[in-house]
C-alpha cells in the first residue's frame, strides 16, 4: 500500500519521515537520529510545562517512548516533529493532572525535585497529640497500601520517598541503569496512585484528614 506524503512537507520533515521508515524497519540508529533531532526541543517545551528539570527530564523520555511504541502509525500527513509534539504535549498534561489530584499524598502533593518529598509529608516533628496521631495512621495507611506492589516497586518507593535517595544513588545502589530507575519509579507512583483511589482507602482518608482551621470572624 503507497503511503501519501503531504507535498508541503519541508525537507527537514522529509529526512525525519526517512528515519522513521528506517527505525520501524529495525535500525537503532535511526531511533537515535529522531531522538538526537528533538530531544533537546521536547525538553525546554517540558520544562516551561512543569518547570521542574527533573521531571522535565523524565517526562522527555517517555514523550520518545510513547511515540516509539507506536512509531509505525505515523503518517506524513504532516511533520513528524508536529506528531512528536502532540504526544510530548499530551502525555504531559496528563501527567499535570495526576499532579494536581495529589499523587501519592493524602493532604498534600509529593514533589519530585526533592524540595518535599514523601517522607516529609509523614515525619512528625513538634506535634500535638491529635495530630501525631493522624500521621501516624497515614504512615500506617501508606504501608498497607504499599504491601500490594511488587518487590521491585515497593523497594523504589523506600528508597526514593522514606530513605530519600536521589535518582542517580538508586541506580547505584541497585545497580542498575538511570532510566531502568526512572520509568520503575514513575510506574510505581502510578500504581499506588490508583490504590489509594479505592474506597477502602479513600474511607480511611477521609477518617484521618487533618482537620481544617476554622477561619477567625472579623470583628467589626
């Protein structure tokens, strides 16, 4: 079957449309070109996305996954990198949401760039009584929840969120490549995400909820 290419395409876009040919034919290096092309370009756009280089990083190499996974749909119907862009711009979004919906937290979100950190969301400093309680529920909740992962899966958020190692320390410590880290981790946050969306979780949320403040009337 002839694939038609769009006659506007650039010449640029034309070579890019060459590689993918390539790659979806087995050739390594023409996976490497394509990302070679647009990874530093994906990566500033993610970056004013989450304004985060950590994240920004990660979310640039699963933007080059997804689109790799599914490289042989691709039409030339238009530039690829117009394609490439969606999906970096998509899977970011989606990943934006996630975000916001409090992952992995139950009053507050976990950020990724080490500033808040899981563990700091459950280490009880100068508590009053009521609250040390609370936390320690959520600590006792979150290992529950946690005894459903895989090996693999508990041991990166140990790791990462209670013995609050970097990136690069885990994949020493486990020996194994940064990316290997990285995608186990963020499959790991996605699948405890999903957890503690149960009712069963969600009810022992709700119970220990740290109580809102009343705000003060003002007097007239």
């Amino acid at each position: 079957m002839e694939v038609k290419i769009n006659k506007n395409l650039s010449q640029r876009a034309l070579e890019d449309y060459e590689f993918v040919k390539q790659a979806v034919a087995g050739d390594q290096k023409a996976y490497a070109e394509l990302m070679e092309r647009y990874r530093t370009s994906i990566y500033h756009m993610m970056l004013k996305m989450v304004n985060n280089r950590e994240d920004a990083d990660d979310l640039t190499l699963e933007a080059f996954g997804k689109a790799f996974n599914k490289l042989s749909t691709y039409a030339p119907k238009y530039a690829f990198s117009t394609w490439l862009f969606k999906i970096a711009t998509n899977n970011c979004i989606d990943y934006i949401r996630k975000k916001r919906l409090h992952l992995l937290s139950i009053d507050e979100p976990v950020e990724n760039d080490g500033t808040q950190s899981f563990s700091n969301n459950l280490k009880a400093s100068t508590l009053d009584p009521e609250e040390r309680f609370i936390k320690q529920q959520r600590v006792k909740l979150m290992r529950r929840v946690m005894s459903k992962l895989s090996h693999k899966y508990r041991l990166m958020i140990e790791l990462r969120y209670f013995e609050e190692l970097t990136y690069d320390e885990i994949a020493m410590e486990l020996d194994i490549p940064l990316g290997t880290v990285k995608a186990q981790l963020f499959r790991a946050k996605e699948i405890l995400y999903s957890l503690l969306q149960t009712p069963d979780a969600q009810a022992h949320i709700d119970m220990y909820r740290k109580p809102k403040k009343k705000k003060k009337k003002k007097k007239k």
